[in-house]
C-alpha cells in the first residue's frame, strides 16, 4: 500500500481542476473575491506579479514607438451606437451610468437622483472614445502614425466570473493606432501581436500559438483579430492576448480622416490590442502544481527568500546576521538586467510553515540557513520547479556565482516543459470521428489541428463546447482535406475547449 | 515707446491669468477636454510628466513599507451610508451606475435595462470598499500594520471642472493604513505628509506649506486631515496632496477588529492620503511662464532637446550625424539616478517654429547644432528657466562635462524662485482690517498668515471666497491676538483664496 503524497492545495489538479485554481490563488494570496459583484481585489502578491508584467510590456511598448496616455472611463451612449458590431459586442453586458447624486430616500437610505439626459457606460474598451479624440489629433499625413497606448481599468458585466479570467472588472493595456495606409496598420497588428507571443512565452513562459481569429471569434468591429492561444494544464485553451486589425471600420464611424500627399482626403486605417490580467490566469494555470503557485523568475516579485533556521537565542543572533549578509551580497547581483529581488524573512513562526508559505507562494528559489550551515559556509537551497524535497547544499560563494544562471535556468525549464505539454496535447486530427471523441466527455482533449475549409463551423462544434481558436500563423505546406466539408484545402484550425 | 515683448502663450499671466493657464496646456499639448462632461484626456507629454511623479512617489511608498493592491471601481449604495460624515461629503456629487445592459429603443438607438437591486458609484475614494476587506484580512495583532496603496482613476461629479485641478475623472494613488494603536496611524499620517512635501518641494520643486486642516475643511469622516499647500503664481493656494488620520471611524463602522496581545477585542487605527494629477497644475501654474510650460528636469520626460539647424542637404547629413553622436555621448549620463533623457528632434521644419515647439513644452536644455558648431566643436545652449535670449556656447565635452550639473542647478532655481515669490506674498496678518484690504477685490492676495483663535471662521471669511488653507505645523512661539476674536492665542492659522 503505498501512501498518497500529501500536498498544500487540497483539491489536487486531478482531483478538481477548477476548484485547484482558486485554491492556489488562497494559498498565495493572490487576489479574493469582493462583495462587488464579479469584481475582485488584487492583493499585494497579485499585484506585484501585474507590476512586473506592466514594466516589461510598457517598455516594450515604448521601444515599438508608442507613448501612453489617458482617456475618460465614460462614454455616452450614442457613440457606441456609431460601430453596427461593436455595440452588438458590448451593449449586452456594460455597467450604465443614469444619475450623479444621491439623496435621502426618506428611510434613511439612499437613492440616486440627478438623472443624466445621456446615460454613460463604463468603457467595456476604448476604440469609441479614443476615435472621436484621433479624429480631432489627426488632420494630415504627416499627424501620422499615431501610437497610442492607455493602462486602464475596463468593465464588462459578466455573469459567470471567475478570478483574472474573467470578472466584471479587470486590468490591462489597450494600445489604439492610426495609420495613412492598410500595410502599415497590419504590420503593426502583427509586430503587436510578436509582442504579446515575445512577452508570453520569454517572461511568462508561456508557449502560445499565434493565429487569426475565425470571424466568429473576431472583436467586434474588426476587420481581422489575430490572437496568441496557450495551453492551460487541464488542456484547455485561454486566448492571452488579441491584436485586432480595424481595417477603416472605426475611422469611417468616427470620422479619422486626413488630407495625403496629393491633398486627397482619406479615413485613416487604425488598430487596437490589450492584454490584461488574465495573463496572471495564465500564469497560474500553466505553471502550478499541488503545492501551490510555480512563478517564472522573471515576474516573480521575489527571487530568492531566505529562511533562517535556529533554535535558541544564542543561534539566533548568529544566523540572522548570516542571513542579512547574504541578503546584502545577491543585492547587488543581476538577472534579466534587473537587480536581483531577495529578502530575509525573519518572522517568528515554525520553520516548516514559513517554508511552506513561500512554496505556496511560488517564489522560485529558498535557501534555508541554520547553524550547520553557518559552520560550512554554505546554503542549502530548494528550487520551486523541482520536488518539494529535491534540496542541494551548495557554498555560499557558488550559490551567489550561480544565483542568476539558477534563475535562468528555471525561467528555460518552466518553458520547456509548458512546451512539451503543449506539444504533447497538440493532435493532428484528420476526421470529424476523431474530432468528436478527443472532445467527447471522457476524450483525450487538447489541441485539435484540423484542415477545415470553412470559415465558420459553429453549428457543428458548439453543442461540444469546442471553438476554433486560431488559424495558425504558421501552415502546413502541403494541402489536406477538411473535416468538416471533405474539400480540399490548406487551411489549417486550430480547435479546443477553452476559457 | 517701448515695443512690447512677443510672448509664445497669449494672453499672458497678467493679461487672464486663468486664460493663460489654459493656452499653456493647449501649447504643451499636455491634455485636452473631452466630449464628456468634465472629463479630460491626459495627452502623452501630460501623461509622461505623471508617470514621471508616479516612478517618484512609488518608490518612496515602497521604501516606507507599502504594497500596491486593486480594489473594485464600484461601490454597493449601503456602503457608502455606513460612516455618516463620509456620505455627507460624497454623496452630493457621485456617478450611480444602475443597469447593467443596454437594449434597442425601438428608435434606432439604445436604452438602458437590467437595472440592479442596488445601485453602485464609482469610487469617489475608496476608504469604504477598502474598510470592508481590510475587516476580513485583520484578525490579530499579528496582521498589523496593513500599509496598502491603490493607483486608480476615480469619479466626482464637479460642477465646474478645470484640466487637472478639478475634474470629474482623475488619477491619483489612495493609500490605506491600519495599525494597532493610535500614535502609530498618526505617526504614519505625518510620515507621508512628509513624503508628499518632499515630492513637492524636491522634485515638482514646489515650495509647501505643512499643516493641519481646520474642521471645516477636513476629510469626511477623519479625526484630522494634514495638508500641503503651495502658492500659484496668481498667489492662490493649492492644496496639493492630503493625510488624513481616520482615528476609528472606519474601522467601527466597517468592523475593522483585532485581538490584541492580551486577547481583548479592539477596533484598528487607519488613515488614508492621496496626491492626485491635480499636481501637474501645480506644477504648470507654479514655473511656467509666458512662454510656455517650465518643467523641473526631475519630472520633465525629456531633459535635453538637441535642434539640428542646416540650409542644404550638404550640411543636412554632417549635423545630423554630430547630432546623433552627441545624443548617444548623453544616454551615458545620468541626472539624479536616471539616466538623462535626450533626444534629437530631426523632423523637417522651420527652426525657429522647431525651437519654439520645445520651449511650449518646457524641456529644461535646448541645444542648437548647425554646422558651425561643429566647426568649433560646440553647442548652443538655451536653459528653459532663463531668458529666450541668453543663450550660450559651450564646448561639446564641456557640456556634456555638465550636462547633470546644469539640470540639477534648473531644478534648484526653480525651486529657489518658486520659493522667494511665496514668501514675498506670504504677510502677516495682525488685524482683521489688514485681512480685508488683502483680500478685497484689489487687494494684494497672497497668504494670510493670522492668529486665530476659533476652530472656524467660516462665517466671517466665506464672502471674500477665502478659506483656512492649514495650521501650520511650524508654529510661531510666542501668543498673539486673534484677528476674529481678539482673544490671545498661540494658534497661527494660513489663509488664502484657493482652487
């Protein structure tokens, strides 16, 4: 009889996926849900992870020639009424704005007055209110491009929420871009979309997929979405970030014209892209294990905790300054041109429930130090993408020389190994027989790769709960038959159940 | 007669002063009103010059302890009515969110439904939906102190808006303490009181005033409010940022509890501060000058302007190339930690107009390349804080030599001369009469520095449109005679008009 290994998240993934989930968000600390409906608090070690995702994709944004700014929470009602698809999107599940005071309802409570003769909607997204200010900013060729990007909150009133998938509220970054020709604003929905895949898959070590939408998946008043699809571990998919081509939808609706070369007037081509704090779902679910959250080093807010280990007073001493001079020899090493993030934790609490705090926390790399340690000059360390019990004992002078390679290399080993997951639930499948048992309740699931001739097959794959995900950037050569239709074709989709 | 000088910003500071301060946003291109009522958009130099103040004061909320954390937009209605003196103060002016879709009118446009059982605002400021978390994370005196910061937009419905003093939407940052005992909330209320004054003075450059709230002018709900106030150029105050100590308002009416060490139930002791966009005013109101903005090179997004001026294509590719060598000499530099930000503007355009761009703007160094400066070697150099005119040649390894000494020495003068014009306009006051006569309709305005004995005097003050700006923390020594009353009192308190 062999005993079942204990772990820190009770349900194991096995066990119960969903409930996993949001078990190690508790474990961690990550977020919790309020009293607001469908809205969530983002604690501090949630928060710190979207701080880290913000500065790498801010600067990526910068360097790609974008500058942020900012732009009202509300819009009125009517300029959502001016994109036919777009408000067909978003008018379904928006948070209406009706009055502007409140005044005593007699009953000691409060009821809304001031009745606004518009009413406001809280942005869902910005295409309509940032268009009605571009089409002030731009009145020449030479106002263009215009590269905008905005860090907002945004709100869609969602019926089923579940924490950073999807809440009424969220977090993220919608870039918005005005362009004088077609080519330029579909190299910039795709250099945008190599930012997301760049971003995804080397600093959240996240492989993904990049593709174009379906037009039944596409955004609402695009003339083109293109996507990057990862594999969560219960081989599910999450669209983690979208680049929408607007094509001149959104310039004709808003009037974004401008005067060219010849003194032609023309409607500017434009273009929009978010990623959001979804990606901390992402990260959660592609990464974690049974004892909680795995971070990739570089949007972990914290490196390397150090654990010290004594019994009495007299170790105590001894050790926490042992611990402090280490802290103060990895201050000044680097990772990822970053200053590399350790501290000392030196709160009065058994040893093995600290330890299992920042386990659960999913800090990548532990050094515990006791006397023993102190005497050999050494540390021993336990690294979060290996088991619980895989520790090393390594000298202090090594572990400090090979800090920032360890960091690397478990960055290169969460991605690998997503990979290798992703790889190995990615099937090439060639009938619709095959289709339906991989997504058949107790089928294999994953990633299906199908040739598929048309452009929508909802009808066929809805009652699965299976969407097509992507075309996928890259193809097959060779042409193959649709599953669907039996034609010819060289169109390959990808399909899965997704988020 | 003399011909009058030619300003960039019509009409000047003495012309309208609260026309001109308009034409300088529009000049800088900082921001823009929108077809929102009340609502502006941050343009990208604006929104620059505050990610700049949010880098600043974020890395002094960390250095003190804080962990940034996001909470809901919306607020539930009975919320708001839990802590009396609050809702008085926001409930007169809030955004009510009350349905939740929208559907066809029948009339080709949309019309709100699903309405909620309880409506919702958006934040006014968020010490209610914090106090509820805050209630459910603090159980022991183990979990305090809670040091928490929000960034956030949030909503008041004004009546009368101004770009970034007073808007219905703004951003700021929130922070949200809770401690065991009430020396430590206090202390931490004057802790970020002092850094705010610290933000203002050593890096907007913007000399303040530290001081008490009257009553009448206090937060809705704290015990005590601090204030920094600074004078504008127009020698109105500004109240530029605020520490409010909550005592245990909201924690007894949002249940905030903890056992202490001898296991007795007690209400926690929180506060709250905030700084908001409002400061970009500040700074626009307190160093621009007929020209244009003036910005402190601590906050200004670019520090060095580098003008290419040639007359033919010949020239044209010589002075650009010493232009780009010289930009990439100062990206070696660094001014106070950063590195400096220097560009070259190479865009096709007259120079003068070219020049004038970058002076609208307030960037602290322009230097004007053209071939003859590189015949020398050279730059000409204009400071933005002196005259147009004086401007100067250094040698290229002299001001590169230099470059970070100069900027420090714009930063100083500006606070210097920010600093003279506040105490030039800063009188004691000894009689109630002298307090008149300054702030009748020709008076001299300024600040009022009286002794004043009454908590308020509102009654007596409130048809000069003048208000109690703070009790100075720095208090004279010796007693005196209240304006008011005529009692001896040892209370000084500062008066002013204000926006």
């Amino acid at each position: 009889m062999s005993s079942k290994p204990i772990h820190a998240i009770s349900p194991t993934r096995e066990e119960n996926y969903p409930e996993w989930y949001l078990q190690v968000i508790a474990a961690a600390d990550l977020a919790e849900n309020s009293p607001v409906r469908g809205c969530m608090v983002i604690k501090p070690w949630g928060y710190a992870i979207w701080e880290h995702m913000q500065a790498i994709l801010d600067t990526k944004f910068k360097a790609t020639g974008h500058e942020n700014a900012y732009f009202p929470l509300l819009i009125p009602l009517h300029y959502l009424e001016k994109e036919a698809q777009h408000v067909e999107g978003f008018a379904k599940e928006c948070a209406v704005v009706t009055h502007t005071r409140l005044e005593s309802d007699g009953k000691g409570g409060l009821r809304p007055c001031g009745e606004l003769e518009e009413p406001y909607i809280i942005r869902p997204t910005s295409e309509t209110v940032i268009g009605v200010q571009f089409s002030k900013w731009i009145q020449s060729y030479r106002d263009l491009p215009v590269l905008i990007n905005q860090w907002a909150n945004v709100m869609r009133w969602e019926m089923r929420t579940r924490m950073f998938l999807r809440t009424s509220e969220f977090l993220w970054q919608e870039g918005h871009t005005a362009h004088a020709t077609r080519d330029e604003a579909e190299a910039e929905t795709k250099q945008m979309l190599n930012v997301y895949a760049d971003f995804a898959e080397n600093y959240a070590a996240i492989p993904v997929i990049q593709g174009e939408k379906t037009p039944a998946e596409r955004f609402p008043g695009a003339v083109n979405t293109y996507t990057i699809e990862a594999m969560m571990q219960d081989k599910k998919a999450l669209q983690s970030g979208t680049s929408h081509f607007l094509g001149q939808n959104f310039a004709q609706s808003f009037g974004i014209q401008y005067l060219d070369k010849e003194g032609k007037q023309e409607y500017a081509w434009t273009t929009s892209w978010g990623m959001t704090t979804r990606m901390i779902g992402a990260l959660i679910m592609t990464h974690s294990d049974d004892d909680g959250l795995v971070l990739p080093p570089k949007l972990a807010p914290l490196h390397i905790v150090i654990l010290p280990i004594y019994r009495d007073e007299q170790d105590k001493e001894k050790v926490l300054n042992y611990c402090q001079d280490l802290n103060q020899r990895l201050a000044s090493l680097t990772f990822n041109h970053e200053k590399i993030r350790s501290k000392v934790d030196a709160r009065e609490m058994n040893g093995g429930e600290k330890s299992w705090h920042w386990i659960k926390k999913g800090v990548p790399i532990r050094l515990e130090i006791g006397p023993r340690d102190i005497e050999k000059n050494s540390v021993f360390m336990a690294r979060r993408d290996l088991g619980i019990k895989e520790k090393r004992t390594l000298t202090c002078d090594e572990f400090i020389n090979q800090a920032a390679t360890l960091l690397d290399e478990i960055q290169t080993q969460l991605f690998n190994k997503a990979k290798q997951f992703q790889q190995d639930h990615l099937h090439s499948v060639k009938t619709l027989d095959e289709f339906n048992d991989l997504f058949s309740e107790h089928g294999r699931g994953g990633f299906a790769l199908c040739y598929c001739a048309p452009d929508d097959v909802e009808d066929i794959i809805k009652p699965m709960k299976v969407t097509a995900r992507c075309v996928p950037l890259v193809q097959a050569n060779d042409p193959g038959l649709c599953i669907f239709t039996g034609q010819t074709t060289t169109r390959q989709v990808v399909f899965a159940k997704a988020y």
